[in-house]
C-alpha cells in the first residue's frame, strides 16, 4: 500500500502602500520613470494612466496609486525609493492576504 502526504501551502501575498512626503517632494519624476511597473506599462501601453500606473506626477507632486481591482499594484521593490532625490518615498506593507 502507497501512502501520498498532502501538504497544504498557504501563500500570503503582501500588499504595498506608496507613502509620499509633500513637504519634500519636488515632482521631479523620477519615481515616475524608475518604477519597473510603470516602465512595462509606458513600453506596452504608450502613456501612463491612473488606470495602468503605481506612481503618477499631478499638480507638481508625485502620487501613489492603488486599485484593489488591478491585477498589478506597486509590488514594493524599493526602487523608487533608490531613485528619489529628495528621499520622500517610504513602503508600507498594508495587508497580507492570502494568494
């Protein structure tokens, strides 16, 4: 008689929040381009939306954006956070769901 273990895996999948300073950021746009998420949108898309982007300029400052419904959301590698020159980036993990 064969026996078969079952292992059961729970995938916990982390959920970023772009924290941005307003009183130090210079809408500079560097966040903007460096962010691997947005790169892939521009290359694909052709422009960078509210719809398709994790970090947009408006009225000369940077925003994060965030839709629960997208399949992609800032993924929280760091690097706008490398690449910002005034340091006004921060991550903050929101939630851990399951996958």
């Amino acid at each position: 008689m064969t026996f078969i273990k079952i292992i059961r895996l729970t995938l916990k999948m982390q959920v970023y929040d772009l924290k941005i300073n307003k009183h130090t950021c210079t809408g500079c746009n560097i966040c903007c381009v460096s962010c691997p998420i947005n790169f892939k949108h521009l290359k694909d898309d052709g422009e960078l939306t509210e719809k398709n982007a994790v970090v947009l300029i408006k009225n000369g400052l940077a925003y994060p954006i965030y839709i629960e419904e997208r399949e992609v959301n800032c993924d929280g590698c760091g690097v706008c956070i490398e690449n910002c020159p005034q340091k006004a980036i921060k991550i903050q993990i929101i939630e851990a769901k399951e996958a």
